[in-house]
C-alpha cells in the first residue's frame, strides 16, 4: 500500500474508536480579549463548541485464488502474493480516491458520485469560502503563483504543509517557477520520498485528480468532460485519516476445496478539526 504512496504514508493516520470520529469545533467568542485599567474587571469570554461527526467506512476487496491455479503456480504462496499485489493496487486507487472526493451525499458538491457508504473527501471537505476561483469563464484560466501565495494565506493560522494535484498541475507549477528564473527545489518527506516543492511545501501527484474537470465558473461540476484540473492545499496537523480498524489481510473459513478466500479490508474515515485547513484551487486549464 505505500510503494510509490508518498500521499497515504504522509497523511496523518489517527487510531480511533465507536461508531464515528468525534471533534469539537471551536466558534468564535461573543468578546474578545481588550486592554483594561488595573481597577477594572476583565470581560468574561466564553467560547462555544459544536461536536461534529466523521462516520467510518467500510473499504474492501476479497481475494479468490483457485485451487487450478495453485497447481498450475510454481508455488502456492507466489500465487496469491501477486493477487495481493494487484488487489492492493486497486484498493489503494480506491482509498486514494475517496480521500479525494468522497462524498456522503450525492448531491453536493460534485452532483452524482456520492454514496452514503462513502466518508467526505477533502472536495466535500473544503468550505465554500476556500475555494478559490482562477477565472468564471467556464473555459478555465491560467494558474500564477499569486494564487498560491493566496491559497497558502487561505490556511487558517498555520501554513499548509501539503500540496496535492494532478500530474498536469504539477507541471504548471514548475513551469511557472521556471518561467521566472526560480529553482524547482525537492525536499524529502516520509518515506524517503523526494517532492517538488514550493515554498517549501512538498508538492503530492495524485493521479485522481484528473485533467478533464468540468468547471462551472465557480467550482468543479463533474471528475470528466472538461479541459481543467485543481490544487488542495492541506494543513495535516489538522485534518488526517481516522482508523477504527488498520489495513488487514484476513483469511476467511475455507468452504470449498476449489478456491480460498482473503478478504482486505479497512474502516477509516477523512477527519478535518478545522474545515479552513484546507483550501482547493479551481479553474486551472490544463491546455
């Protein structure tokens, strides 16, 4: 699951229990702090919480290795550890993509690709006033490195410290530093991964961020049919994955001597403590 998985092994993975990932988020206080004279009484300022919510998931894939296939297999355990393999491969394409774009309801924000066996990806995630918008023009526009920095200011009282895009996004990004004589500097992450990088915030390539995003003038419409890609920024002190149960290959009773049976399964869900932790670039045309 983490070869060549810079993304998962990076995003902070928090063990949790019960039914869902409980969070209080903190509002505003009515009174702030104010300087006082030292014979008067200081304003009481109570803050309020809201508990909020992120229900686990359910992830899985079975594994069905024949019998026919172990004896014509050099041996046994080569067979079922290249079904493993490729199983792997898919669930973590899936997992990947859920953290994307996960959606509980199938009608916000990306009409038709949500389920409500899915957790809330970070597109689900990301508040209203997070979004910002390269151009209306459904068309798209030219991402500049000012909407970075903005994008980066967006993240509420800490830098991001994750980049995520496509494979095309992060090629605007280098050719925008290139274009103004700046160096494409690399910086490690764990894993030993070595990421592009801007201002010093490792740049993650996610090929479920596609290039053929269909822009509405205000946000993504559809995951295909259009000519734009986006940017999340992400600030992963604050919003990581919760695990009820870790990633596990699970044996299960053998009912026929034709086949075994391996179920991999998970249940986690997408946690944001702070939903301005992260913020999503939209409308970069990819032409």
């Amino acid at each position: 699951m983490d070869y060549q998985n810079p993304l998962r092994q990076n995003l902070k993975r928090v063990e949790g229990s019960g039914a869902a990932y409980y969070v209080n988020r903190r509002t505003s206080a009515a009174i702030s702090a104010a300087f006082k004279a030292d014979t008067d009484s200081l304003d009481e300022s109570t803050g309020t919480y809201a508990q909020t919510s992120f229900a686990y998931k359910t992830l899985g894939v079975q594994i069905k290795v024949t019998r026919k296939s172990q004896a014509i297999g050099r041996t046994y355990s080569d067979i079922l550890a290249e079904e493993v393999e490729f199983k792997l491969q898919e669930f973590k394409d899936k997992e990947d993509n859920a953290i994307l774009w996960g959606q509980v309801t199938t009608n916000s924000p990306i009409s038709g690709i949500g389920a409500a066996v899915q957790f809330d990806g970070l597109n689900a995630l990301c508040p209203s006033g997070q979004i910002i918008v390269v151009t209306t023009a459904v068309a798209g526009g030219d991402l500049t490195l000012a909407l970075l920095d903005e994008a980066i200011d967006r993240v509420r009282e800490a830098s991001p410290d994750m980049i995520i895009t496509s494979r095309a996004g992060a090629r605007k990004i280098n050719a925008l530093l290139q274009a103004q004589q700046r160096f494409v500097d690399r910086i490690e992450v764990k894993g030993g991964f070595k990421l592009a990088s801007y201002n010093d915030i490792p740049i993650y390539k996610s090929t479920n961020i596609p290039a053929t995003l269909t822009f509405s003038g205000s946000d993504i419409s559809a995951l295909t049919g259009g000519t734009t890609t986006a940017i999340f920024l992400v600030d992963s002190r604050k919003v990581f994955a919760g695990e009820l149960s870790k990633l596990s290959v699970v044996a299960l009773d053998k009912v026929s001597s034709q086949f075994d049976l391996y179920d991999i399964v998970e249940d986690m869900t997408l946690v944001a403590r702070d939903a301005n932790a992260i913020v999503k670039i939209v409308g970069i045309n990819v032409a």
